[in-house]
C-alpha cells in the first residue's frame, strides 16, 4: 500500500514591474563606423539568403 501526499493545490502569482520610460534607451551606444565620425542613418541592404535548410 503506498502513502497518499497531502493535496497542495496549484498557485499562480504576478509580479508587476513599472520602469520609467527611458530605461533601454541608455544601455545603447552609438560607435562611428568611419575615421571622419559619421554616423550613418541607413542599413546596409545585402541580397536575400535563398539557401534550403534542411532540419
């Protein structure tokens, strides 16, 4: 015969964190990619990867 275990009946808590608003925006850096310290608002566009992955 085995033992029963007391029943404990499942919790769910929350937790809520407010932040203020800026709170990413210090942890990014701006690094000039030139020796004349421009800084470039465009992304580089490189062709569209059209290999087959198998998985």
């Amino acid at each position: 015969m085995t033992k029963k275990v007391k029943y404990q009946q499942p919790t769910i808590e929350l937790l809520v964190v407010e932040t203020e608003e800026g709170f990413s925006a210090g942890s990014a850096t701006v690094v000039s990619p030139n020796n004349n310290q421009q800084i470039f608002d465009e992304w580089e566009t490189l062709p569209d990867d059209n290999r087959v992955i198998n998985w």
